[in-house]
C-alpha cells in the first residue's frame, strides 16, 4: 500500500475517532444534567430553597405558568422559601423526555409533577429547562412551567347540554312530539329518540346521535327517520341554551336546511325555535313551540 491511499484512510480514523469522543463527551454530559435534575428534586422534596437557588446563574431566570418571571438566586430563593412555608413537605417529580446539546447550551424538556404532603392536590406541568456550561459546570440559565391540562373528554365537551336528558313532550293541535335524551353507554354521547304522532294517527320515528367532534373541535349531530330521511347538524352553546346549523336529505332526495334555536327556560321547559327553513327551493315559516318535560310514571 502506498502512503497515497494511506493518508486518506488515516484522515478517515482520525475522523471516526473525533466523532467518538464528541458522542462520548454529549453523553457525558447528558448524565450530568440528568443527575442535576435528580438533585433539583432532592432538594426541593427537602425544602432547600438556599440550594435550589444556588443552581440559577446570577442572572437566570424562573418563569411559572402564568408567565410571572423571577429573575436572579435572591428572587427565586425568596419564591421558593414563601412557596415551601404555604405548601410544607410537597413533592417533587421530574419525567425527562428529551436532553439536546445546543452549542455551550443544553435544553432539557419534559414534564414536572407537584403533590402537597396529604396528596389531596397534585398538578402536572411541561416544563423546558435551560442548562448553561461555566466555571461551576451545569447550571440553570431557565426554567419555565407550561400548562399541561388534559384535554376535555368527549362526555365533558358535551356536558353543557346535559340538561336535555330526560323524557319530553309537546302537543298541539297537529300532533304530539315526544322526546327523550340520554347517554349512551360509554358516556360519549348523547342519544336521542323522537316519536311524532299526527293527529290523524300517523307514527314516525327519529333517531339522534350528539357528539364531539375532535377534528373542528365543535358538537355535531346525526339524525336519522324510519323513512330514510338523515340530518346532520352543527351544535353552537350559548348562554341560555344551543344554536344548531341544521342540513337534510328528505327521502325524495330534496334537500333542506335550517337553524334551530333550543332556549332553557327553566329546568321543566325548553323551547325550540326554527328559522331560515329552506325545503328544497321554497322558504318556509319560522316556527316555535315549547317541550315540558314529562312528570315520573305513576309507580316509579
């Protein structure tokens, strides 16, 4: 071999072996903030203010979650001594989800968790740390809490309409409308069942599906009649009742559409309101009547 192809395969060793020792410095390095996150938790579970705020550079910085900035060891010591005397023996934990090495910097993310002595009240945060290399190695530059509340529950997105729930009844001179509204099983949903009767005798039956629609983030409906009718309806909440945005498909194919308008009048009533009806190419009559809820059958 001569030292033409040699040299490059040298240089290529030389490369490998930098490479390596970068990898094994990061890593390094990596251990010894994830170690200073262990003592952040051993100190504050101990009630060391003077030490927690020991690890803060002199200009570093602690921000809450409602964004209040506390700024230098003697702010944060004062902080953390105020919060230890309101909340004595609360603990800390900490859940590293990601170490990166940035230039002289290290940003360190996850999520925190704080529960008070008796475990009554626990709280659950994302947090972003900020870890700067001096002279006294690893230390705080910032740390900063972000809200982390669990998404509402498709049972507790749909809570504002549980006062639906129930047996109803409206009757006129045309007919009667019974309706009833309940969860369903998993509690995802609210389900509802109609039973139109004309006066002269006629049945016809509506089903009803309400639930929460993650991907527009909104309540929406489905509807469908025993004589193959669908509907399919968008659920706005306002402060006394609901506004639905309401599209049909009749069972000769028409289309239809409107704005139905649910107003709470108190826990025994509700009305329901119908606007800007359009059946096919016609408009139709606004329309409004009122639902009383059904008395317990007699024995129950």
């Amino acid at each position: 071999m001569t030292l033409r192809f040699l040299a490059p395969s040298l240089a290529i060793i030389c490369l490998a072996l930098a490479v390596h020792s970068a990898h094994a410095a990061d890593d390094a390095d990596e251990a010894t903030i994830r170690k200073s996150d262990e003592q952040v938790v051993a100190a504050f579970n101990a009630g060391k203010a003077d030490e927690l705020a020991s690890m803060f550079l002199a200009k570093g910085e602690l921000i809450d979650e409602e964004g209040g900035v506390y700024q230098g060891p003697g702010a944060i010591k004062e902080l953390l001594t105020a919060f230890f005397k309101q909340y004595p023996g609360a603990k800390l934990g900490i859940h590293v989800e990601s170490i990166r090495l940035v230039g002289p910097v290290a940003i360190d993310e996850g999520t925190r968790t704080m529960t008070t002595a008796d475990g009554a009240l626990k709280s659950q945060f994302r947090y972003i740390a900020v870890w700067a290399k001096g002279e006294k190695g690893w230390q705080l530059a910032s740390f900063r809490d972000f809200a982390d509340d669990p998404a509402p529950t498709p049972h507790e997105n749909l809570e504002p309409l549980a006062w639906l729930i129930g047996d109803w009844i409206n009757e006129g001179a045309d007919g009667k409308v019974a309706i009833t509204y309940r969860w369903s099983d998993d509690k995802n949903y609210l389900l509802g069942d109609f039973v139109m009767t004309a006066a002269a005798g006629a049945t016809r039956k509506t089903t009803q599906r309400i639930g929460w629609d993650p991907s527009v983030s909104r309540i929406r409906s489905w509807m469908f009649d025993t004589d193959g009718g669908f509907a399919e309806g968008a659920w706005t909440v306002v402060e006394d009742g609901v506004v639905i945005k309401s599209t049909s498909v009749n069972p000769d194919g028409t289309t239809a559409s409107a704005t139905m308008n649910l107003t709470k009048k108190d826990k025994d009533h509700y009305s329901i309101e119908g606007t800007d009806r359009v059946i096919g190419e016609n408009l139709e009559d606004d329309f409004e009547i009122t639902v009383t809820r059904r008395p317990p059958a007699a024995g129950k």
